[in-house]
C-alpha cells in the first residue's frame, strides 16, 4: 500500500475478473465492467447505452468515417439524389437498426458471451463496425432524415440504399445479441422492404431465418 493515497477511505479489489472500488462507508460497490444485475434497472441499462451512442457519435472516428464516405462519392441525399453536401447537410443514418438498437445488439452480445460488459469495449466495437463498413448506412439531408424518425415506418430504406453490401457480416457477428424486441423491429423492417418490391433482397431472407431460428419466433 503506498504511503499517499490520493482517495482515502476508497479501497479498491475484485469480484471475480470485475475490477472494483468501494469504500467502508458506503453499502456500494462500483464495478469498471456492467453485468446483468448491475444492469437490471432498465433506466441503469438505458443510461449505460444513451452514453455509448453519444460517446460513438462524438468521436473522431464516427466524424472521419462520415468525411472518408463523402470523400468517396457518398455525397448526396439518397432519398433525393439531386441534393448534394454543397447544397444541404448530410448526415449518417443506420438503418434497421438506431445507433441505439445496434448498442444494445452488443451490450447484449457481450453479456451472453463473457457475462459481463464496458462501456469502453462497447463504444471501440460500434467504431470497429463502422471502420469495416459493415453496418447498414445511408447518407440523408436533414430534412428526410428528421420526417423518418418523427414518422417511423413514412418510406422504406431498402438494402439496395446500403453503402456497403457488408452488412450482414454485422448480424452474423453479434446475433447472440438481438433481443426478442429487436427481432420482432428486424423482422418487420423486412417485412416492409420485400413488399417494396425490389427483385434483389440483399440477404433479407437469410437474414430473416436467422433471426427466427435464434429467437425462437414462430414463422
């Protein structure tokens, strides 16, 4: 035990591999890693996952994969393709899933995996997804992008809109992670974009028996 200790009456140890501090005068115990009971308050686990997306969007990767995508032609509106960067601001939309849904995809993910999850691993896993271009994006001007969230389900964001084919390496990934709230929010997006019509599905059948085989939800 060093001499100075700059936190006194703060001891910190373990449980089990969880690094934790803790202090006699107090009944609690901070963990650094969440496990399902330390997340077992919804408004805790909400918390947890509205930090993780704000840390994602805030962060110089999120910020140098928008600029790389526009840098690389994705620099126009793909509800309405005559509306370019210079012309209104363009911004990032992940489609199937919020930014929300696809933190909790691998929150979950890591509780089922290890039993335990950080906000750090997390955050550096969403950024990773992004970096491989393996999450469902789209590039929409402000103004589509605020009548899609205000009025869910307005239009359909087909696959074919996709920047990158790679997304269902994602939902291979992390489908230990997909909540019986995000099937049922996946299956219906599928739903919707195969009545849209389009000939190719880009994965959205395979995608869709994926989903129900480890969910459990009936055909």
């Amino acid at each position: 035990m060093n001499e100075y200790n700059p936190l006194p009456n703060i001891e910190s140890g373990y449980l089990g591999c969880n690094p934790c501090i803790g202090s006699p005068s107090s009944p609690y115990v901070i963990g650094f890693y969440q496990t399902r009971e330390s997340l077992m308050d919804t408004d805790v686990y909400r918390a947890f996952l509205k930090n993780i997306e704000k840390r994602v969007r805030q962060s110089v990767t999120y910020r140098g994969y928008k600029s790389f995508l526009m840098e690389n032609g994705m620099d126009h509106c793909q509800i309405h393709g005559n509306i370019n960067s210079d012309m209104a601001d363009l911004e990032m939309h992940h489609a199937m899933l919020t930014l929300f849904d696809i933190a909790l995809m691998v929150s979950e993910w890591y509780l089922n995996k290890t039993g335990y999850v950080s906000s750090f691993d997390v955050v550096q896993t969403i950024k990773d997804e992004h970096r491989l271009n393996e999450l469902p994006i789209v590039m929409l001007s402000k103004t589509p992008h605020q009548v899609y969230h205000n009025n869910t389900g307005v239009f359909v964001l087909h696959p074919d809109m996709f920047i990158s084919k790679k997304w269902p390496l994602f939902f291979q990934k992390f489908k230990e992670g997909i909540t019986q709230d995000l099937a049922f929010k996946l299956i219906y997006y599928i739903k919707r974009a195969q009545e849209a019509g389009h000939t190719d599905d880009q994965g959205l059948l395979d995608l869709r028996e994926t989903i129900k085989d480890w969910s459990g939800i009936a055909s």
